[in-house]
C-alpha cells in the first residue's frame, strides 16, 4: 500500500490573497520556504496530492484555464526543485455540498480512483482550516493543522493531530520524526 501526502493549496503552499482569489500565476506566491518543503516531503511520500476548493471558477471569477494556468506553473516550480506532484484536485462548485468540495470527500476518492494503492491510514492531510482537517479525518488520514491564516487551536482536537506554523516546519519536524 502506498503513502500520500495530501495539501490544500491556499494559505498552505503559497499565500492567500486576503478577500479575494489567485487569478493568475503571477499573483501565486509562495510562502517561504513552501517550494523547498514540498519538494522535500515529496520524496518521502510515494504520492503527493494538491486538494484544493477554488469556488472563483464556479463564480465566474476566473475561467478553468486560468486555474489550470496556475497549478501548471505550481507543478512546475516544484519538478524544478526536485519534488513532484502527481495531481491536482480541485471543486470549482459553488455549492457546498458538492461531493468534491472539503470537508466532502470526492477529490479522496478520485485519487484513490486514480492510484489504487493509496493507504489513507498511512496518508497525511496538511491543512489549514478546519474543513480541510474534516477531509483529511473523514477518510482515516492524519491531519496536520497551519496557521498560516487561523489561530492556533487548543489540543487536544478531535480534527487536528498536530499544528504548526508552516509548512516547512512540519517538514523539518516530519524529517526529524522519520530517522
């Protein structure tokens, strides 16, 4: 069975634009030292997966292209720094009880679709709201909490198995974890 590392993407990779969405990939930053942490962690996971809600397509705000402009050039910045992604998910619905939209589990069970190996139990959900926690818990995953955009929530949490401030250094404590 294999192990995946799943990510939301906004306020866990790169920052959020306060109020509003990433339009394009010049607005797509990331945060410091994300590019190097995802890279990183993708070799110690035998898949790594971007799951992630982008309600601005279902609005309009944005077309699909724009948002496949975006991930393109995500995947491409971490390939360049020796990491991999092996899909994005993303539900543009606007209804949120879409079963792709987080904390619903469709984008999970896609990737299971997609990579029939996936051991969820042995799989990991890092991100930072709690919907995104319900994801990950909802499918038996470990979940780790950022927050980059949220307070820091009192453990113990029936969602969260730990918290950190980033995501670099939830790599740097995972490293340390696994020797």
């Amino acid at each position: 069975m294999a192990t995946a590392l799943f990510l939301d993407r906004d306020g866990v990779i790169n920052e959020e634009k306060d109020g509003s969405y990433i339009f394009h990939k010049d607005e797509f930053v990331f945060y410091d030292g994300a590019l190097e942490a995802l890279a990183a962690l993708s070799q110690l996971f035998d898949h790594v997966f971007i799951v992630t809600n982008q309600r601005g397509v279902g609005r309009g705000y944005m077309t699909e292209r724009a948002l496949l402009d975006i991930h393109d050039h995500l995947t491409e910045e971490v390939v360049a720094a020796g990491g991999k992604i092996d899909r994005i998910y993303f539900a543009a619905s606007i209804d949120s009880n879409h079963s792709h939209r987080k904390p619903n589990t469709g984008m999970a069970e896609d990737a299971k679709k997609d990579f029939p190996a996936i051991d969820f139990n042995r799989s990991i959900m890092v991100g930072n709201n709690l919907s995104d926690m319900e994801f990950g818990r909802r499918m038996g995953m470990h979940t780790i909490f950022l927050h980059t955009t949220q307070d820091r929530i009192d453990l113990p949490h029936e969602l969260i198995d730990r918290q950190y401030d980033s995501l670099a250094a939830f790599y740097t404590d995972y490293k340390t974890l696994q020797k």
